[in-house]
C-alpha cells in the first residue's frame, strides 16, 4: 500500500459528507484537526459506546463482503446506541491495517461505513488510522444523546413484568452458518437463493433498532432494555443480573426469522440453538408492566413495528428459564462469544 496515514485518511473521507451538512449536525470541528468538535441538544446526556470488528474472528473471506464489514461495524455499535433509547449522532473510526493491504478494500470498507452512518443520521467526525502486522482491524465509536436522566437501562425490570423482543431472531446465526457451510469467497457469492439471501442479509446487514429504542424512550413505558448481539440467552442473563430478578422465556412465543426452520432442515441444525445463542440480530429484548404492554403494542403498530412478548419476569431466584411447549421448564445458561476463554 503505497500510502502514507494522512494521504490514506484523505483518501477515504474526503468529500463523503459537505460542509454544510456538517453544520446541520451540529459539528463545529470535523476531521482535519487534533480533535472534533461537536454539540449536543440542550437537556441531553451524552452515551458513548465502542466495538471493534477483527479480521479472523468478526468477519472472514467467505462471511463478510468489503461493504458489509464496515456496515456491520457501525451497525453494532448504532445497535448499542438504541439500547439505551439514544439518538445516535456522532461517529469515530479508528483503523487498522496491514503495510500490504489493498487501498480499493479498504476504500469499500469506508464505503460500508458511511451507507450505515447516513442511515441513521450519523456524522462520522474523526478517528485514527495506523499498520499492524497482520490482518485487518477496525474500532468504531459512536456518540449518541438521550434526555438527561432518561436513558434506559438494564437494570429496572420487576417481577411480574412482560418480557419482549422487537423482532424475528435467529437469522444472523442461521446465514452464517449457510455460508460456512457453503465455503465461497465473498467476492463470488454471486445470486444467492431467495430464502438463502435473507438470512444472509440479516448476518451481513443488520438494521439496529433505533426507532423503537427511542420510542420505548419516549412512552416512559420501558423498564429494562438490552440489544441482542451475543444472543438472546446471554442478553437476558444480562438484564436478570442487573435487575436481580429472573426471566421465564417461553420457547413457543419467540419470533423466528424467515426461513430460519427450513435453513436448519437443510444444514442438520438445531434452529432455537440460533435463536438462544447465534447472537447478531441487533433486536431489542426488554420488560414493561404487563398493563402497559396493549399501550406499547398499539404505539408501536402506528409507526409499522413489531413488539413480541416472549416472557415474563419472575423473583430473583429463578435465573433465567426456558419454557418448552410441552410446559417443561429448564434452566437457561447464560454463554455465547467469549474472547479470552480456552479453546
């Protein structure tokens, strides 16, 4: 790669956003300085969050286009924002990339990033760019702002409480799995099957939940909330913990993505493990009073999305529970992705 870091920074973000669409945003100082400078609202509270993307472990030559690898990079991280009922608004990108990488990759990459960021109304305003020794490394961050005191958190659910979900799961493990199974470089997916190419948009292209995040918000309705990116097993572990309370998931509530039952006939697999466990379908899974949950059906019809309920919560000594069909109940561990644990 015959390019030096700034030439390659200006190389990648020149000219994607104007000056003018800078100063809608709010942006004071953007790339181009030490620093960015930005505004927030008046009465928000800034929320912050950062994922990194590593080329071997997030995303290999048979998973993950050029374009897809830095959507799926903003998405994660605008999926965070969400969570909490913000408004994401602010994007910074740090890069890392080996001494012999292709520039028109990376470039797509960048491409990848900004279809995401203009999605959702974001204004990527800085970041880093610097070598590594192998492989390629990406960190997002992104900055979003929620009313001050009104962010939603983990930590507010009640026993008795409905447990729900704002979308179909199991999609993003089940087009993974197709496309491990099926071994072809990215670069020559070409026409995938119908049913095949959902399932593999869904791991590939995530759409974060940032409308309903911000109208859970809204309603004052919401008393837990959580995106799904290690599972829908772990996320709940997540909110039972911060809640002390437990959850009773009922396996014939939950929502299964389209042809997420035939894709498992196909592959020998089990579909509920995608669903628990596949992790990365960027829903929302989250609690509200029982009596409230008519309110936030109704709200959400009006504005074409979908809210599940899937469970109940229950005392702190239940943990977090499967219901089967045939109404055995079975403990639900909490495990999914984890870095540092042995092989």
């Amino acid at each position: 790669m015959e390019q030096d870091e700034f030439s390659l920074i200006r190389l990648l973000t020149a000219g994607r956003e104007s000056e003018e669409e800078l100063r809608t945003r709010g942006v004071v100082t953007g790339i181009g300085d030490d620093a960015a400078v930005a505004a927030l609202s008046p009465g928000m509270q800034l929320v912050a969050t950062c994922d990194t993307m590593t080329e071997g472990i997030h995303f290999l030559p048979v998973t993950m286009r050029d374009e897809d690898i830095g959507f799926k990079a903003m998405a994660s991280n605008i999926s965070d924002i969400a969570a909490m009922g913000a408004r994401p608004r602010y994007a910074l990108i740090a890069l890392s990339v080996p001494p012999d990488a292709d520039v028109e990759q990376i470039r797509r990459i960048y491409d990848g990033l900004y279809e995401c960021a203009a999605l959702y109304g974001v204004t990527v305003i800085g970041g880093d760019t610097t070598s590594t020794r192998s492989g390629i490394v990406l960190t997002v961050t992104v900055l979003g702002e929620v009313a001050a005191g009104e962010a939603l958190l983990r930590s507010g659910a009640k026993p008795g409480d409905a447990v729900f979900v704002t979308g179909p799961l199991g999609g993003s493990a089940a087009g993974l799995a197709w496309l491990l199974r099926r071994g072809v470089k990215a670069a020559q997916w070409g026409a995938l099957p119908a049913a095949e190419a959902e399932l593999v948009r869904a791991h590939t292209r995530p759409l974060p939940q940032v409308a309903a995040g911000e109208l859970l918000q809204r309603t004052g309705l919401c008393r837990a909330l959580n995106d799904i990116s290690d599972g829908l097993a772990s996320e709940a572990g997540e909110i039972a913990e911060a809640s002390g309370v437990g959850l009773l998931i009922a396996e014939e509530l939950l929502p299964l993505a389209a042809g997420l039952a035939a894709c498992a006939e196909e592959l020998a697999a089990d579909p509920l493990e995608w669903v628990l466990y596949g992790g990365e379908d960027y829903q929302l899974l989250g609690t509200a009073q029982e009596a409230d949950m008519a309110v936030l059906r109704e709200v959400f019809a009006q504005d074409g999305l979908s809210l599940y309920v899937i469970g109940r919560v229950t005392d702190a000594d239940g943990g977090v529970r499967l219901q089967r069909p045939d109404g055995t109940v079975q403990p639900l561990p909490k495990r999914g992705y984890n870095h540092f644990a042995a092989n």
